[in-house]
C-alpha cells in the first residue's frame, strides 16, 4: 500500500445510519458447501428483511466473481484473495448501515477468522449452511459435481479440494431438514431475539 493514502473520515457516522434505518449493521456470512442453499436462504432473507423496511444487500459468490473478482481463479491463492476482497466490501456496508449477507462457500477458517476481525465485535455473524456432500451432489443445480466427478472441473470443495467446518459459528442452519422459508424463520427470530433487527 502507498504511504501516500490518508483515511478521510465520513460526515456520517455509522451510529447515524444505524439510527436512521432502526437496526444494526452486519454480516450475516452464509458458508456452506456448493448446492447446500447458501445463496437461496440468503436471498429469500434479504427479501424477507426488505419486506419489513431493513436495509439489506446480498453478496453472492458467483455475481461478485462476474465482476469485481474476475481475474481470480479456483486455486487457494484467489480464494483467499475473493474472500479478502469481499470481506472488505462487507465492512464498507456495514460502515454503511446496512445489513450484508454474504454466500461464498468460503472454505477456509482461516479466512473466515480474516473478515471477522475486519469489523467490530459482534458485527460478524458466521451462519453454518450445513448439508451433507451427498445431497449437495444430488442437487446439483449447476452440474458442477458431476464436472468434478469427471475431473473437468480442479480444486472442487468437498471433492477435491477441502471444507473446513465452522467450530463454533453464531447460527447452523441445517438445509437437509428444514425449507428455506422455515430457515428464514429461523433466522428472523435468531436476530430478533439478539437485538439485531
């Protein structure tokens, strides 16, 4: 980084912000393997969120790589570096007063723990997507597993290339046993009840 670049602080604060949309701001961060319902429950929260007058975003693994991430591949390097950049636009929203919502399979704790500490206390919510590669693989709405299967497609999480588990995330949702429109209830009341929204 050049030594030439000064901070220049907002006019507005995030205190301000928060005020004025009558709730918190945050990451919710959807990790979960590929087909595990990441990107569904975190939109269906966000129109959910929206619906009730919170100010929310959704950052999905695919569109953000369209644009923002194009010139990273699949190795470990870029995605640590995807995760880096989207950990950074995250904090950018939640200076903002808004309510992120992030689905990157996001395989690494390590980088998981990078963006944690980005923000303050307590505005990182890590939300488990847990579903067994088995049923991810049936799902399959991309056809990715079966290109992995067929080696067309290198450094597959939960294939070939690994899934670090979350240890002690804020919230699992289990997409095997419960809709989306029931983990997005789920969901609601968890941040109700915490005071988030």
């Amino acid at each position: 980084m050049s030594s030439n670049i000064v901070w220049h602080e907002s006019s507005i604060t995030k205190e301000e912000r928060r005020t004025q949309n009558k709730h918190q701001s945050f990451i919710l961060w959807f990790t979960g393997l590929s087909a595990s319902g990441k990107s569904s429950v975190a939109n269906a929260l966000a129109r959910a969120l929206f619906e009730r007058g919170n100010q929310a975003f959704v950052l999905d693994g695919d569109n953000v790589r369209h644009g923002l991430n194009n010139d990273l591949g699949f190795d470990e390097v870029s995605r640590k570096e995807n995760i880096r950049r989207i950990g950074e636009v995250s904090k950018l929203f939640v200076e903002g007063g808004q309510i992120v919502l992030t689905a990157f399979i996001s395989p690494y704790r390590e980088d998981r723990q990078v963006v944690r500490k980005l923000v303050e206390e307590g505005e990182f919510l890590e939300v488990y997507v847990r579903c067994s590669v088995e049923t991810c693989e049936q799902r399959d709405p991309k056809g990715l597993y079966k290109k992995a299967r067929n080696a067309e497609i290198a450094n597959f999480t939960g294939i070939s290339a690994p899934y670090e588990e979350p240890e002690h995330p804020e919230y699992i949702l289990d997409t095997e046993r419960y809709s989306i429109e029931e983990c997005v209830e789920q969901l609601t009341t968890f941040l109700t009840d915490k005071g988030y929204i």
